[in-house]
C-alpha cells in the first residue's frame, strides 16, 4: 500500500487505532499529516528508524498539536536534532492528550533539552518520555530537572548520561528530594561511579515518589553499591531496583542482605549478570 493510499484510509477510517509507517513507505509525509489532523479515533503513532527531516518533523507536531486523540508517539531513532526538539517542544506546550512520547537514540543538543524541558513545566498530559540516547542530553540537565519540579503529571522517564559531571547527579539527587510524582526511572550511563552513586543515594533516601529505579548500566563497584542499598533503610516507596556493579564480592551481598532484611516495601532486585553468583541472588532474593 503507498503512503497516500494509507493516509486515505486513516482520514476516512472509523475504527483505525494504530499506525506504524517504517522507512520504505515514507515517501509522502504529507498525506499522513492530514490523516492526524483529519482522524478522530487514531491514538498510536509509529515512525520508529525512519530517518525523518527536519521539515518533515515539525510537520508531524503541527499536527499533533491540534490532535484530539493520539496519546502515543514513537519517535526513537529518526536522527531528531534541535530543530525537530524545539518543533515537539512547541507542540508539547499546546497538545492536551499525549501521554507517551519516545525520542530514544536522537540527537537532541542543548537547544532541543531546553525546548522539551520549558514545554514539560506547563504539560499536563504527558505521562512517558524517553529521551535516552540524546547525544548532549547532560548540557542543560539542571535545568531540566528544575523544571521537572513544577510538572505534575510525568511517572516514567528514561535518559541517558555520557559526561562524568558530580554536577549532573547532584541535579539529579536534588530533584529525587523533592519528587513526588515521577515514579520509574532510567539513567544509562556507563560513567555512574561510585561518587555519582553516593549523591543518588543521598537523594532517594528521602524520595516519596519512586517505584522503580533502573541502574542496570551502571559502572560502580562496591562502594557504589552500598550507597544505593543503604538508602533503602529509610526509603518507603521503591519498589524494584535494577542494579549492576563490577568486580562483585561476597562481602557487598552480605552487606544487601543485612541492610534490607528490615526493608518492607521493594519487592524486587534484579541484578545484571556480572554482578553475583546464583547463590549470591538466592541469598538476595530470600529476603525481598
């Protein structure tokens, strides 16, 4: 089916729910604008790894932007740059429906953060975003994260840290002791040492909105991971940590062992394969 045949059959379709359009029937964006505009009962959108233009962006979040039904867009690996991030940004500030929003493996700069950032202090339906994989995403993170303080209706966000900065994860830290809303969490970052870890420690102890928090890409070791585990001794929301440390010891599972035999809120620990043997995550998994 061509591209205009398919956004025909979205602009006149009553009962089309979803569309996913890869990059071999990408041809004639245009056609597919309308049906977004057009369409009342449309409320999934894919162009995952469509390698999508500039234009062909900020011509996608025009259309959203007056949407009364798409609730989820993916967006992930189509090469985005801060034009198209200022473009999804704007949309972001006027759509009052989406609630998913996938940007993962783009390349958002400092221009494209901010954008996205400003839009989510007055956003008031956007529940997802994954914004892993921007290339510069740690070039404006405080202010990121201050404005995730004022959004109230954010619960899964996803991101990704290249730069070994004490000043990104004290954002961070700061942002978890005032957070009441956010609830999982991602950071894949290979330079979360133990320091970094230290200061996240020093946030989710006193954090009342976390459920999840995924670690699983972590490169701290043992040090690193006691400063996570210890601060569930005084946090009561997490629920499940995804945890990975390199050069495991016998002594750090004693020590998870011993700090969550009190813990009566997480429910779940997954540990990546490097981090114990299967005797070390039987011990583990006994008391949660």
């Amino acid at each position: 089916m061509s591209t205009e045949d398919m956004a025909w059959v979205v602009r006149n379709s009553k009962a089309i729910k979803s569309l996913k359009i890869n990059k071999r029937n990408i041809n004639n964006l245009k056609c597919v604008d309308e049906a977004i505009r057009e369409n009342r009962t449309l409320t999934s959108i894919g162009l995952k790894q469509c390698k999508l233009e500039n234009e062909d962006v900020k011509a996608i979040s025009e259309a959203l932007e007056m949407s009364k039904s798409v609730v989820r867009m993916n967006l992930a690996q189509d090469k985005i740059a801060d034009i198209g991030a200022q473009a999804i940004g704007k949309m972001l500030k006027k759509n009052r429906v989406i609630k998913e929003l996938h940007l993962a493996i783009n390349e958002i700069n400092a221009n494209g953060t901010i954008a996205i950032s400003e839009a989510l202090k007055v956003n008031k339906t956007l529940v997802k975003l994954h914004l892993n994989s921007s290339i510069e995403f740690n070039v404006n993170i405080k202010d990121f994260f201050d404005a995730l303080k004022a959004n109230r209706t954010l619960r899964e966000l996803s991101i990704k840290i290249t730069e070994n900065s004490l000043e990104t994860f004290a954002a961070i830290s700061k942002f978890f002791e005032v957070n009441t809303t956010l609830e999982l969490f991602k950071i894949i970052s290979s330079v979360l040492n133990n320091e970094n870890a230290r200061l996240i420690g020093e946030g989710l102890r006193v954090n009342r909105g976390l459920t999840h928090l995924n670690l699983c890409d972590a490169s701290f070791e043992s040090e690193g991971t006691k400063s996570i585990v210890t601060a569930l001794k005084y946090n009561k929301t997490l629920k499940i940590l995804h945890l990975r440390y390199r050069n495991p010891r016998s002594e750090v599972v004693e020590f998870i062992v011993e700090t969550l035999k009190n813990n009566k809120t997480l429910s779940g620990m997954f540990l990546s394969s490097y981090f114990s043997s299967t005797e070390s995550r039987r011990k583990i998994k006994k008391i949660i």
